[in-house]
C-alpha cells in the first residue's frame, strides 16, 4: 500500500537490492506516508506488525474501518490516500 500511495517501495533512498532487503530484516519499518488519511495510515501500520502475536489476522483486517468503510473519514468524495 505505501507503493500504491508513493510510487516508489518503502525505502526510496535505498537503491541497492542488498541494501534492501538488509533493511526489510532489520525489522525496522518503513514510514507512512504522512498524506494518507488516518483509518489508511492505521490499517498500514496494523498490515506491518512484524510480532505475529501482534499482527491482526487477515479477518480481523477484513473487519478494519479502511476496508468497511473505504477508509473515508466522512461520507463525501474525499480520496481515500
């Protein structure tokens, strides 16, 4: 999701695929993109949990705002990223 909300992966500044997938299993996780509205921002930062204890499940996600309800914070045409 953040590709789709960027255009670019998580990690724009790293070029190197080494380099990449050292980040990816340092666990540190990639920023949010700070234009996204907050139900997308917070069904994001759910999706990257790395604990699995932590993580919600994939039915749980289904149940997330962002999905019920588009991730619209109001019922008008605001974009939902």
């Amino acid at each position: 999701m953040i590709e789709l909300a960027t255009a670019d992966h998580p990690w724009p500044q790293i070029k190197n695929i080494g380099d990449l997938i050292e980040r990816i299993s340092s666990k540190e996780l990639p920023e949010i993109p700070g234009h996204l509205t907050p139900v997308c921002a917070d069904f994001i930062s759910q999706c990257l949990q790395y604990d699995k204890d932590k993580r919600p499940s994939a039915q749980k996600l289904l149940e997330h705002p962002y999905i019920t309800e588009g991730g619209l914070p109001n019922q008008d045409s605001t974009p939902l990223m």
